[in-house]
C-alpha cells in the first residue's frame, strides 16, 4: 500500500511544478534581448568558460600581491601596458562578436592604461618618482 501525501500538500508540489523555472525558456528570452539590442547571442556558460575565468582571475590575483607587497612605478607601468593588451583583444572581441556590451569593460581598461601611464607627480622632499612604502608592511 503507498501513502498518498495530503491533498493540500499535493497541490501545493503541482504548484511548484508548474511555476518551476524553465532553463531553456531563460535562455532563449536572454538571446532575444541580446539580438534586440545588437548583439549576437553569448554562448551557454561551459565548463571551458569557468576554466579561462578562474586562470585569469588567478593571474590577476597573483600579480596584486608584488603590487601590493612592493609598489614600485615600474610595475605601474607593466600594469598599464597589460591593460592596453586587454583592451586590445577586448576591442577584437567587440569587432568580431558585436556585444555592446564590452564597451562596459574596453573603457575603464583604457581609463585605468591611461592613468597608470601618466608621469608620476612629486612627492616632496626630493622623492619624485620614487617608490612609497607599501601599507601591508
């Protein structure tokens, strides 16, 4: 003999159910917002996709520390000829994808390039251009 649930239970679950979220369905509003604004419809989320984020979030995480650790002007500027990279390649992607949505990242990138690429101002006391002290020490 099965047990039959309560039937204010069960039609609590047919509820639930019938309002579950339909991956597919989000998937393909998604796409159609993307088309109507211009852009070409992004790629489901892969595993290959996590893999490439987390190794270029590990690289960035591993080059914050000599920063950090040590900040020196030199290092500034090897971060703003990496930010020219990036938004380079980001500016290909925009050209090859058309995803308006890269300009959210193609700007502040050259932004930052730009900042990290001016002449450093005087500190006072005969230390221009010099390293300061890191505050982690």
């Amino acid at each position: 003999m099965r047990l039959q649930p309560p039937r204010q239970f069960s039609a609590q679950l047919r509820q639930s159910r019938d309002a579950r979220i339909d991956v597919k369905q989000l998937a393909r509003q998604r796409r159609a917002q993307q088309l109507r604004r211009g852009g070409v419809p992004l790629p489901l989320f892969e595993p290959f996709h996590l893999f490439i984020s987390s190794l270029l979030g590990s690289v960035v995480m591993v080059w914050s520390v000599p920063r950090l650790l040590d900040p020196q002007p030199r290092f500034g500027r090897y971060d703003a000829a990496a930010r020219y990279l990036f938004s380079l390649w980001m500016a290909w992607a925009l050209l090859v994808t058309g995803q308006p949505v890269l300009w959210l990242f193609i700007v502040p990138e050259l932004a930052w390039g730009l900042a990290q690429s001016l002449p450093l101002r005087g500190a006072g006391g005969g230390r221009e251009g010099r390293a300061h002290e890191s505050l982690l020490r």
